[in-house]
C-alpha cells in the first residue's frame, strides 16, 4: 500500500460513523483498494515491457500485445524502458484503446521496427 492510500485508510478508520456525514464508508475504502490495485498493476506492466524490451522485442511487437501503435508503445514505456525506472504513481486511470492482443510468434525480435519495412502502414498504427 502506498502513502497516499495508507493515508486514506487511516482517515477513513478515524471518522465516527455517528457525527460523520457520509455515505457507507467501503465504498471508499473499495476506491482506495482499486486504485494501489490499479497502481500495482502499471507498474507490473512497466516492468513486463522493460524486460521485453531489454529481450529483444521490438517495439512493434509489443505494440500488438498492448493493442496500440508502435509509436504509442515507444512514447509511452520509452524512458522506462532504457533506464529501468520504476513509475511514480500517478493517481489517474490510463486510457486503454482497446483491448490487449496477442503478439505474433512469427516475428523475430526487432523486426518491425525498422522504418519503411511496411509495417508503419498496419492497421495498428493507424488507429
């Protein structure tokens, strides 16, 4: 649990049911859960793309497993990627285009990213 949320949680158990105004307070708790849950998980996938990366895979790879483009995947795990940097949490849900994907197995690793080898006109990387 992080600070932020272990904040929370220490708010949430110090209010009195009685004088306080409020609603049924798991609700709350539930946001605080979902989002250190929500935290976790970017971060997981944070780590999952770096070590793909470090592996091999191109960057158009791991754009089909993201459901996104190529250029999106890069701008987006980029700077992570190369120095291993662990995210700060940023208390926001990411937009997700669409759902994951599978990544091909015919592709060897860095295939695909290099320019004009065809794949900058798929139809993943003009959504």
């Amino acid at each position: 649990m992080n600070a932020t949320s272990s904040g929370a949680e220490d708010w949430l158990d110090s209010l009195d049911p009685v004088t306080s105004r409020m609603t049924d307070g798991s609700n709350l708790r539930r946001i605080g859960e979902a989002l250190t849950a929500l935290e976790a998980a970017e971060q997981a996938l944070d780590d999952a793309v770096s070590a793909a990366h470090a592996a091999g895979d191109s960057w158009q790879v791991i754009s089909l497993v993201l459901g996104t483009s190529r250029q999106a995947a890069h701008r987006k795990f980029a700077k992570t990627a190369a120095a291993g940097v662990r995210r700060a949490p940023a208390h926001t849900a990411p937009a997700h285009p669409s759902p994951a994907h599978t990544a091909p197995t015919n592709l060897e690793p860095g295939e695909g990213d290099e320019p004009g080898d065809g794949t900058e006109n798929n139809e993943l990387n003009n959504a």
